[in-house]
C-alpha cells in the first residue's frame, strides 16, 4: 500500500499549486506600483491606476466572450485604445503583463498590454 502516500503527496502538492501564478492585483501592481515598473498615466497616482486597472480586469473576468480581435502583443494605438471585455482578454492580458519587461509595457514607446 505505498500508492496511498504518494497519492496523498500528489493532492498536497496539486493543493499547494492553487492560487498561485497571475491575477488582477499582481498584474496591476506590476504595472503602476512604482516598486516594479512605476508606470504614471495621465497625472494620476500609482493607487489610483492600480485601483482602476484592477476593477477593469475584474470587471471583464465576470464576462463571458471571444478574444475577438483582441491581442495584448499589438503595439498600443492612441487612436484605438482597447479595453478588457470578457475573461478569455483578460487573462491574456494577465499571461502578456507577466512576461513583458517594464520597457515593454511603457505606454509612451507603444507599450505592449494594453488594457
């Protein structure tokens, strides 16, 4: 019966695994938190874009949807901004923000993962 320690392991470990990896809160911060990137748009404060980028992204998870033509990877375009619409967007717009580099997702060089 050695199989009955190694499943339990499994589970223990599989359990340790939940939570983990992007959200709202991490991607945000990453972003506007001057400890990381430090990202200032349009005069506001690093809590107040945190706190406005984290309700955004919470606000599309609800949502149910296409990726349309959506794509975190295209270069911002003043003209036409994008905004996060349903979970499928805003998750990848989690996975872009965590493998960008701070350079990367500077608005003012057309900043990769837009939301």
């Amino acid at each position: 019966m050695r199989t009955a320690p190694t499943i339990i392991a499994v589970f223990v470990v599989a359990l340790a695994g939940v939570g983990c990896g992007e959200d709202c809160q991490s991607s945000c911060q990453k972003i506007y938190d001057p400890s990381e990137c430090g990202i200032q748009v349009g005069g506001k404060t690093s809590t107040e874009l945190t706190r406005s980028c984290i309700s955004e992204c919470q606000d599309a998870l609800a949502n149910t949807g296409p990726m349309g033509d959506y794509d975190p990877l295209t270069r911002r375009d003043p003209l036409n901004p994008k905004t996060l619409e349903n979970e499928k967007q805003a998750a990848a717009w989690m996975d872009c923000v965590a493998e960008a580099s701070c350079e990367d997702l500077e608005p003012s060089t057309g900043g990769l993962c837009e939301h």
